[in-house]
C-alpha cells in the first residue's frame, strides 16, 4: 500500500472508530446489527485506529455506519487489474495449466478463512 493509499485507509478507519466510540449501543448489539462478530466490535472501539486489516468485518462495520469507501474501492480496481495480469503472465493457455490455476486460487479463499480465524473474525 502506497503511502496516499495508507492515509486514505488512516482517514476510513479514525471516521469509522469516532462513529463507533460515539454509539452508546453495547459491542453486542453493534455486532448484531452490523453482522460481525462482537469480539471485532470490541477490538475496533478499544483500538488506536494504526494498524487496522481492511477486513470483511471492517467494510461491513463501514457500511453500517455509512463511512464511505470509495477511495478505498479506487484502489481495488488496481488491484483486479494487477490480479488478472498476474494471472494471464502465468497461464500457459492450456485447459491444465486453466485448472491448475484455479485450484491455487480456490486454495487461497481457503488461506484467507484461516487467517480471519486466528485473528478471531467469525463473519
């Protein structure tokens, strides 16, 4: 992440922790409306804002107090680009090197559940 792109992620996230800190609902019930886990509730509203994941929980907590992710989204649209680059450059064009590829990115979703449950992300 560039350095423009890690203060637009700065800005998101103190937005959405002044919304959170500000909102006299239990973590429960954020959790519950919100539909994340009640434990990155509480991680969010205790944290200090300088090393937030850009998570599912994240954009769904975003969403539910209307923080706006577009410069975030901008940066997504490079990434699908670097994606399918990378993809095409390792592609041999044969139907098994097709299906090869796609087992190994079939096998990261997999990678990214793990990860979101070490890190206690239930959603």
């Amino acid at each position: 992440m560039n350095r423009v792109e890690n203060n637009q992620t700065e800005s998101i996230t103190q937005q959405l922790l002044s919304r959170l800190r500000a909102d006299s609902r239990s973590s429960s019930e954020i959790a519950r409306l919100a539909a994340v886990s009640q434990p990155t509730v509480f991680r969010m509203r205790h944290s200090d804002g300088k090393r937030q994941r850009i998570s599912r929980s994240f954009n769904k907590l975003c969403a539910f107090y209307d923080v706006p992710l577009t410069t975030l989204d901008k940066a997504g649209h490079r990434y699908n680009d670097l994606l399918r680059e990378a993809i095409i450059d390792a592609w041999d064009g044969t139907e098994a090197g097709g299906r090869a590829l796609l087992v190994v990115i079939q096998g990261l979703k997999g990678l990214n559940r793990e990860i979101d449950d070490f890190a206690g992300d239930s959603t």
